[in-house]
C-alpha cells in the first residue's frame, strides 16, 4: 500500500527557517537532542547563543560549540539560511535543481551554487542494502553525444550505468568502466539476494544468472518483446527515462567525473519517494 507524503511547501519552510538563527537552533537541536555536553565540564550544560557568531557558549565555563563544525556547512561563508533553501529545492523537486537557478533564486555566485549543491549530494549517498524477490537489471549509457545515429552500446563517449530496480521497492545506479560480464556480475552479486528473480533484456552478459544462482527471466527486445506476463523491465527504464530526462532539462550535461553524485541523488528521491515524512525533511536527517 502506498503512503502519501506529507506536503512541505515554500510558505511552510520560510515559517520554521525564517533566518539563520533559526537554522542553526535547528542544526543544534538536531546534532545535540539531549543537550550539549561540555567538555570541560564533562556533563550536559546549558547552552546560549552568542550574538552574531554561529556557535553557542557553555553557562558554567565559557566554552564555546559550533553545530556547523564537521559537517557540509563547516567554515562556509555562505548564510546557513541559503544552505537550507538549496536543500529545500533538490528536495521538492523530481528532475533537479540546476546551480544556475539557485544562484538566481539566492543571490549567490554560480560558484557557490554548484559547489553547494555538490557537497549536498555528498548526503545523498547512502547504502541501499541487498535487492530480494523480484529484480529488475539493466544497462544505459549517460552522456556525450551520439555520432552518425549510433545510440546505447554502440554510441561514442557515453558513460555506463548498470542498475538494479527492485519491484514496488529501492533502486541503486553505478558507473561502470564498461558493461562486460566480467564487470556487471560481480556488481549483481554484491547487491541481489541469491536465489531472487531477477528480470533483463536479452543481452548476452546475462545468460550466466542462472548458473549464479539467480532465476533469470529475460524479454527479447531486439524481437520487439517488450512485456511477456510478469516478464519486463519497465521499473528500471522508466528510472532511466527520470534521470535522463532531469540531466538533458536541468543539468543539460554532466561530466563522468561527476555523473556518480548525480545518480545518487535521482535514486535518493526515487527510494524515499513514498515515505510519510516530507522529502526535505528526509534530506536533512542526511546532515553529518
């Protein structure tokens, strides 16, 4: 059964982050839940904001604590609120949100947008665990432009992405340095449950599932056999369809060095997509 995701919208964040202080008593409530512990006094103390500086100071010692200290926002010029606001926009957003667009929402250099936004994507990648049941694998190719009509595996300067969808469930998305058998099995391995059913086209880097100890199930494409029952691989080439449509309208290009980032933040939305607590929400509890 699907859950519905509670709204967050622009008036709801402007209300709870209304300034930087008000960003920062959050980071603080969020890093310290129990209070902050001293330590000089080597115990839970209380705390007051100092005027003007991101830190708090210990009533009893004088000691001072920056909640900023260690995570994305350490030592950023950038105003804490700004830094929350392009969290907020990554995360209400399906396709993305360009650099260039938060440095027109903001006011910050396109600089400083990008190198935000890259350091949020740091957040965004996390383990998404082993795939069970019904699982769906496929290849695509990222990038570069296609020349003299050759597309997909026969296309010149495109990155490979091999990924693994699982039914009503999580997907993951990896570069590879080429799309062998000898790269995209161990890569199966390591993520698919033995003995799980998992779903491919006809490409002949497959043909040894079973032998893997999967039971494999594959639609031959190249007939023009796309859904035979239960037997496709819709879910991870509608992800394909999300991801590349996001790069071409927003990001227009992304380079292999960064691609990686990119995906991690297309496949976060994507597996937090039915959760009941906001995306936003979702994305701050990334903080560290």
């Amino acid at each position: 059964m699907k859950t519905k995701q509670a709204k967050y919208t622009a008036k709801h964040f402007e209300k709870e982050f209304a300034s930087d202080d008000a960003c920062l008593e959050w980071l603080k409530n969020y890093r310290f839940p129990d209070g902050i512990e001293c330590p000089t006094c080597k115990k839970v103390t209380k705390h007051y904001k100092i005027a003007k500086r991101p830190c708090y100071k210990c009533d009893l010692c004088g000691h001072e604590v920056y909640p900023t200290a260690g995570t994305i926002f350490h030592k950023s010029s950038t105003p804490l609120k700004v830094w929350f606001e392009a969290m907020f926009w990554m995360a209400t957003t399906r396709s993305g949100h360009s650099a260039k667009e938060l440095q027109r929402r903001t006011g910050v250099t396109y600089k400083t947008a990008w190198r935000m936004f890259k350091q949020i994507r740091t957040l965004l990648d996390e383990n998404t665990g082993m795939f069970t049941n019904e699982v769906e694998v496929d290849e695509t190719y990222i990038g570069g432009k296609a020349h003299g009509g050759s597309r997909g595996r026969g296309a010149e300067f495109k990155t490979a992405v091999v990924g693994i969808a699982q039914r009503k469930g999580k997907v993951t998305a990896k570069v590879v340095a080429n799309v062998r058998r000898s790269t995209v099995m161990p890569l199966i391995q390591k993520n698919v449950a033995h003995k799980s059913i998992i779903y491919t086209d006809e490409f002949g880097i497959y043909n040894t599932l079973d032998s893997a100890g999967f039971t494999h199930i594959k639609c031959d494409h190249a007939a023009e056999r796309y859904v035979i029952g239960s037997a496709h691989t819709n879910t991870i080439e509608g992800f394909w369809s999300l991801v590349k449509r996001g790069i071409d309208g927003v990001y227009h290009a992304v380079s292999p060095k960064y691609l990686q980032s990119y995906l991690n933040e297309y496949q976060f939305r994507y597996n937090h997509r039915l959760d009941s607590a906001p995306m936003f929400q979702t994305v701050l509890n990334q903080i560290r």
